[in-house]
C-alpha cells in the first residue's frame, strides 16, 4: 500500500474516532490528534474506538492493510469500507464458512 493511500485511511480512522468521542461521550473533536489520541480513548472500555486505535498501532507498526491470518494484503476497497479490517477477503470467507458450520454443529447436538 502506497504512503498516499496510508494517510488517506489514517485519516478516515482518526475522522471517525472524532466521530464517537463527540456522540458517544461528548468529547470536542478538535481538540484529538495523533499525539494525544490515548489520552482521549484511556478508559472508555468502547469496542468500536479499540478497533479503531488498533488499526493506528498496525499503521504505526507497518502491518495496517495485511491480513493477521495469511498476511497477503487487503484489499483497498475492503479497507476503504471498513478501516479496521483484519482479514483479506479469501481468510475472511474462510473465517465465516468455518462459523457457519460450528453454529450448525451446535443446533444439532
């Protein structure tokens, strides 16, 4: 993934991130940046913003954009409508046929 593409979704992350903390809980928007993004989401215990501050540290760490199972990329139009992605789309399909099968396990015995 290109640096352009990086900062693009940094962006939206962050522009939602902004997005809970001022309905959710209030929180003024323009004060949240990068530097003090912690401080704002420190006990707030929200699966959505630990998802979204996830996805800050893989990009910080270099690993944002590559699936967690097979690390093959994924793609920009999986990122692009859903930024906290963990899976490329042949892992994610993988993932919830598995699933499918275990509920249906569960129902017959």
């Amino acid at each position: 993934m290109d640096a352009r593409t990086t900062h693009e979704l940094q962006e939206a992350i962050m522009n939602r991130i902004q997005h809970i903390l001022l309905q959710n809980y209030g929180q003024n928007p323009d004060s949240i940046n990068q530097n003090n993004l912690d401080a704002h989401l420190a006990f707030k215990g929200d699966p959505q913003l630990n998802e979204l501050r996830l996805a800050l540290y893989r990009i910080k760490k270099g690993t944002y954009g590559n699936c967690i199972y097979c690390k093959k990329p994924i793609s920009i139009d999986i990122l692009r409508r859903s930024p906290t992605a963990h899976f490329c789309e042949a892992c994610a399909a993988k993932l919830s046929a598995h699933l499918k099968r275990s509920k249906l396990q569960k129902r017959v015995s």
